[in-house]
C-alpha cells in the first residue's frame, strides 16, 4: 500500500488538528495561537473544494444516467442543462442581468413552490394523523392545540390566556426538555471527540479508517 | 367518508382559506410578543455609528417565512444609523439578500458606508470562527468584487471585537453562533428565526444569550414597531385562518376517529 495512504497519517493529522485548537483555548503559545487560527482558514477552503466536487460529482452522475438509464433520462437532462446554463451565466461577464433575473424569477419561484406544498401536508397529517390514541398522544395533542392557538393572532384578540399557556408550554416544558437533550448532546461530542483523538472512532476517515 | 375525499375537501378549504385573505386581506388585529419587542428595544438601544455582523443562512425556499422579519430588521437598523457587515454561511443567503434589499428602506444609505456585502463562506461554524478574528485575512474583496480597502465600512472593522452584536436568521445554526461569537465575545445574538427553529432556541432566550423573532409573526410584529406595514402584516390573516384550519382539521380527524372508537366498542369490537 501507498506510504500516503496509510491510516497512521490520517489519524496522526486529525489527532495534531484537536489537540492544537484545544491547547490554544488554554494556553497562550504564540505558535499554537497562529496555528490555530491557519487551521480554520484552511478548513473553508477545503469546505470550498468540497462544493466543487459535488457539483462534478452532480455531473457525472447524471451523465450516467443519461446514457445508461432510459427511465431517468429526461429528467438528469434537464439537470445537466440547468447546471451548465447556470454555471456560465454565473461566471461568464455580461450574463449578471441573466443570471439575477433567472434566479430570482425562476428559482425562487420554484422553490417557494414545493416549500408551499409542505401547507398541504400538515393539514392532511393534522386530519389523519394526529389522533389521541392513548394517554401520551392526548397530551401532545393538546399541548398542539393550545401552541398552535397561542400562536394565531386572531386568538390574542379573542382571549389573552392563549399567549399565556403559549408562553408557558414553550419556556416550561420546552425548555427543560430541550436543555436534556441539549446537555446529553454535548456529552456525546465530548466523548466522541475524545475517541477521535485516541484514535478509537476512525468511521469519518471512510475506507482509509476500516484499515 | 372515503379518505380520498376528505384529502379533496381538506386540499379546496386550504386553498380558498389561504387564498382569499391573500387577495383581500382582512385586517384582523394582531399583538406584539415579549420577544419581539426585545429585539426592537435592544437596537434601540444600540449607538448610531455602531456596526454589526449579519448572516442570513437561509435558501429562496424561506423567503415567505423570514423575508418580511429581514426587511423590517435591516430597515430599523438603518433609521438608526447602524452599520451593518452582513456575510453568509449557506450557499443561498447572499442571494437572499439581494433579493429583498430593494424592499428594505435604503434613502440617505450607501453600499460601502452603511453596510457591505462579503458573500458566501463555505464551512460554517469554522467559517464564522475565521470571520470572528479577522476579515480581511479570509477575504480582500466583497461579494460584488471591490476591494475591502476601497470601503469606507472596512476601516472601522475587521472581526467581532469591532461589532456591537451578531444577527442570524433562520436558527438553524445558533449553536455555532454563540460558540464562535456570543460567548467569546461577549456580545448578544439576536436571531430572526424561523417558526420551525424557534422552539429549540428557547433555552439560550431564558438563558439571556439570544434575543428571537418567531417567523413571518414576528416581521409582522417589528413592522408594526417600526411602523412600516410590508409583507408581514399582510400575511397575518393568512397565518390565522390556516392555523384555525389546522386546528379545526386536528378537531375533525379525532372526532372521526372517537366516533369510529364508540361505534366498535358497541359491536364488542374493543
């Protein structure tokens, strides 16, 4: 196997990256300092590349498809095209009045679309689905209900107590629910941050960590 | 009834309940929620001249939702006299702004002067991380291409020690911005959520680190605030009868169903 490819290299480099943006929180070294703060400016420009090759990956993919897969080759057609037409008029001089007016005119216009159908699932879910079944799913659904209500603002008109059981149920309840699972949360990156560095958890290496 | 059916005639009451108040709006009356009028009392409470961060990490797709609360935002911002540096985390958010700053109060203001545009920066938390420190180690140009040196906004600014607070919109990455931003620098975060986010960002609102708008709501809220009715206060007759209807859907389907559960238990099926 090749020498760069080893999964030792890997772990060591993503190892030295924790240890250095730890250290510098703690202890003031200006070489760490400096290190500490290249490593994120690094990080975006990785993050940048990573853009980059999922749009190739977009690409390739669905050329795939256009040559070898019949069923779905009217629609990766039409993603190809879309994808080749926005990528010159986005970098191309003189296409900018093309480029805004097709972004704001059609994207925006399609997006907002499918976004809106999301209205037409909730109110079939909130016909079918939510049902008070037992004991637990009564609860939830009253504490729907009354959130749901606190947050019309027709109803503040009707009767103030709505806001006030609204305002309740989400800085009470929530709250306290949300900080469990916030604080267990945080618990669970601290200790897989941990395996990380001691070299126990190599699953976001890919293959190189099933080595 | 046949579920096909009750599908149908919940699909034609959505569409005539949200449509007519969307080409003849109603006026019905709406109040100003505790958060909101947080957010508007901090601003106020800001000095002309001071700057901020602003990131909108939205897509298109949000417009509806969080357009109107980032047209009255940046609007009260500039009656103020507050210098706005705005950038964003999602690959959309500067073409959101784009979008709406037509809509937004701009007379008096110039690009350059009173705000600046940076464009996308791709990581996220360890973008912000980078921006906190400095900009112009990331960046020399902004989004439209002029160089940060030529932009007079530029001089008095380079990371959050600089700003007065951070603004984000949607929510999504609060987490982030208290991490890089709220809690290293000691300044107040303000987030112009989306309905959906809102719940989850309620314990850094009891926590006194995050102050929140909740959805179209809450731009309709500032609006009234800043007495410049927009799209917002358009969209609250919307909000209330799609919210009755939904109301009145979860009503229907659990009486149906207690209905159906009556009726078994009379057979001996239950």
């Amino acid at each position: 196997m090749s020498w760069i490819k080893r999964t030792e290299i890997t772990l060591t480099i993503g190892s030295f990256a924790i240890v250095v943006m730890l250290l510098s929180n703690f202890v003031d070294i200006p070489v760490l300092d400096f290190i500490s703060k290249i490593l994120p400016e690094w990080s975006v420009i990785i993050a940048s590349f990573a853009l980059g090759v999922g749009a190739i990956s977009t690409f390739v993919q669905n050329t795939d498809k256009i040559i070898n897969k019949p069923a779905e080759r009217p629609y990766s057609l039409v993603l190809i095209i879309s994808l080749v037409f926005m990528f010159i008029v986005a970098n191309v001089k003189g296409f900018e009045p093309i480029y805004k007016w097709t972004v704001n005119n059609v994207y925006q216009a399609l997006t907002g679309t499918v976004s809106s159908l999301l209205a037409f699932f909730i109110l079939t879910a909130a016909i079918r689905a939510l049902r008070g079944r037992n004991l637990n799913a009564s609860a939830m659904l009253v504490s729907t209900v009354l959130v749901i209500l606190g947050n019309t603002p027709l109803m503040a008109g009707v009767w103030s107590g709505f806001e006030t059981i609204k305002s309740w149920i989400m800085q009470v309840m929530n709250t306290a629910s949300k900080r469990g699972i916030m604080i267990s949360a945080a618990v669970g990156v601290l200790v897989m941050g941990f395996r990380v560095l001691i070299w126990l958890e190599r699953g976001f290496y890919g293959r190189l960590g099933e080595e | 009834m046949k579920e096909f059916h009750v599908r149908i005639v919940a699909v034609a009451l959505l569409f005539i309940c949200i449509g007519i108040p969307i080409i003849y709006p109603f006026g019905l009356p709406i109040s100003v929620s505790k958060e909101t009028l947080d957010v508007y009392n901090y601003v106020e409470s800001l000095n002309a001249g001071d700057i901020i961060y602003m990131t909108t990490d939205t897509g298109f797709s949000q417009i509806p939702e969080v357009g109107p609360p980032i047209v009255a935002f940046i609007t009260h911002c500039f009656r103020n006299d507050i210098r706005i540096v705005h950038f964003c985390l999602s690959t959309e958010g500067g073409l959101v702004l784009n979008f709406l700053m037509p809509s937004v109060e701009t007379s008096g203001k110039t690009y350059g002067v009173d705000w600046v545009e940076l464009g996308y920066f791709s990581g996220e938390e360890t973008a912000l991380a980078s921006l906190a420190i400095s900009i112009k180690d990331m960046v020399s140009v902004d989004f439209y291409g002029n160089n940060l040196e030529d932009l007079p906004l530029m001089e008095d600014v380079d990371g959050a020690k600089d700003i007065s607070l951070f603004v984000g919109v949607a929510g999504a990455l609060t987490g982030g911005y208290i991490r890089q931003i709220g809690d290293p620098f000691d300044l107040m975060i303000i987030v112009l959520a989306r309905a959906a986010n809102a719940p989850a960002l309620y314990p850094y609102v009891n926590a006194g680190q995050v102050k929140i708008t909740v959805g179209v709501r809450g731009g309709a809220e500032y609006e009234m605030l800043i007495n410049r009715p927009g799209e917002g206060l358009a969209t609250t007759d919307v909000i209330s009868i799609g919210h009755l209807l939904v109301v009145g859907g979860i009503i229907f389907g659990n009486s149906i169903f207690l209905y159906e559960r009556v009726n078994k238990k009379r057979r001996g099926e239950l």
